[in-house]
C-alpha cells in the first residue's frame, strides 16, 4: 500500500474546507504566488496570486450569508518527484443559513501542483464544463456518473 499522501486530493479536501468556511488565507495558501488559472468563470485567464486573490474576495462576498459545499468525485492524480497532476468533478452546492438548498452546479478540474519549499503548491488549475453544440451554453448539470 501506498504510504505516500496524494498532494491532489490533500489539497482538493483543503480547497472543499476553505471554500465552507470562506476562509481566504487558507484558500490562497493552496496557491503559487505564480498561479496561472484558466477559471470557468468571467476571466478568461487569472495569472498571479492577487489576481486570484480578487476573484477569491469577490467570490466569497457574492455568497452573503450562504454557505458552498464542494463535493469531490472521481479523483485521479499522478505524482512524480516535486511535481503533481490531477483531475475531478466537482459539485458546488450553495445552501442558505437555514440548510435550504439553492443551487448546485458541476464543473470539472485539472490541476498541476509543485513542491515549494517542501510544500504543495497548485501553480496552474483549469476548471471548464463541455458546451451544448446546439444552445453553445456550457452544461452545469452532468447526466449520468460523468
């Protein structure tokens, strides 16, 4: 059995804690200060851990009083030395300050990951959902086991 930790799922359940609790600095500390981002969100590139540092403000504060659970499914990962790749689905469940579900949406996660300074560190992430070919809307909601 393998002893060795997977740094992509270490950080994955640290991104899925910092997320609920909008814990910025744990959030940041997932991150090289030279993180390049392809996001699914507005941006079409985020390079540079202030401009994630921007998304990452303005992200939490559009939540109020809500709260985001990141449910992580069919993680895989490959380590090699000091560096690290995986990918995952992901769902994002928002649920008010009752525990009433709103929303959820599913976006799928590549990310390479770098030990620096004896620490993993994600420097590239790619999050992305696949389009619709007929409405070219991207597809939140995954049919099947994806």
């Amino acid at each position: 059995m393998n002893q060795n930790p997977d740094p992509f799922l270490q950080a994955l359940r640290a991104y899925k804690a910092a997320v609920l609790a909008k814990d910025l600095d744990a959030f940041l500390a997932l991150y090289d200060d030279d993180i390049h981002v392809f996001d699914l969100w507005g941006a079409w590139t985020l390079h540079g851990i202030e401009a994630w540092r921007s998304m990452a403000v303005d992200w939490f504060a559009s939540t109020g009083e809500e709260s985001i659970v990141v449910d992580i499914e069919q993680p895989r990962s490959t380590c090699h030395g000091d560096l690290a790749v995986g990918h995952a689905l992901l769902t994002y469940t928002a649920f008010s300050a009752d525990g009433i579900q709103l929303r959820s949406l599913d976006s799928r996660i590549t990310a390479s990951l770098r030990k620096v300074d004896g620490i993993w560190k994600i420097f590239h992430e790619h999050t992305s959902a696949p389009i619709d070919p007929a409405s070219t809307q991207a597809m939140l909601k995954r049919e099947g086991n994806g």
